[in-house]
C-alpha cells in the first residue's frame, strides 16, 4: 500500500525539480492522457477497497485507457473536430464517479457503518 505513495512523491519531486515544457500542440494529447490515467488511479483504488483490485486489469486498463484517449484526440484533430472533448466528459463523470463511491466506502469505515447503502 505504501509503494504507491512513495512513488507518487517521488514523480512530484522530479517532476518540481527539473524544468519541462510540453510543446502547446501536445497539450490536449496530454491532458486526456492524464485524465485517463487518473481515472484508472481512481479506478483501482475503488476496486481495492471493494477487494475485487486485480493488477492485470489494472495495467491493461491503464494503457489502454490512456493510448484510446489519445488515439480519439488525434483523431480528432486529423478529422479537424474537437473530439477529445467527448473522452474528457466520459472520464470525468467516470473520474467524479469513483471519487463519491470512494467517500462513501471512506466514510462507512470510519464512522462505523456496519451495512453498506446502495448507491443511487
């Protein structure tokens, strides 16, 4: 549970202390990728405190989530429409969406809630 964490600071340290520009045509390529990558993060993180985390989906989902994101905004600057805004809804609802379930489950554990409610 740890090495997650560790390796997290250790990307915001290197990514504070060197000086990196991504180049502006790039930068919805990017942000769709991170957005997807956080929403696989997030993802993860959920099935785990539901213990149904299984690694080989986790990684598979994490690179293909993010390769179609980028995939669909290339796509969409060849086709000349910002189709990247559509994988940003999607994985923003699906993003906003673990966050809640995550609270909620956060939340039942430390208060104490010995039945689950369903989500509605």
């Amino acid at each position: 549970m740890w090495l997650p964490v560790i390796g997290l600071i250790i990307g915001v340290v290197l990514g504070l202390s060197f000086e990196f520009r991504v180049p502006e045509e790039y930068s919805s390529y990017l942000s769709i990728a991170v957005l997807a990558a956080l929403d696989t993060i997030f993802g993860g993180l959920r099935a785990h405190l539901d213990n149904h985390f299984d690694i080989k989906v986790f990684m598979s989902g994490f690179f293909f989530n993010t390769l179609l994101a980028a995939g669909l905004a290339f796509l969409g600057v060849y086709m000349g429409v910002d189709l990247y805004l559509a994988a940003i809804f999607a994985f923003g609802v699906r993003l906003f969406n673990n966050i809640a379930v995550i609270r909620r489950i956060l939340i039942g554990r430390w208060f104490g809630d010995k039945e689950e409610k369903p989500l509605s």
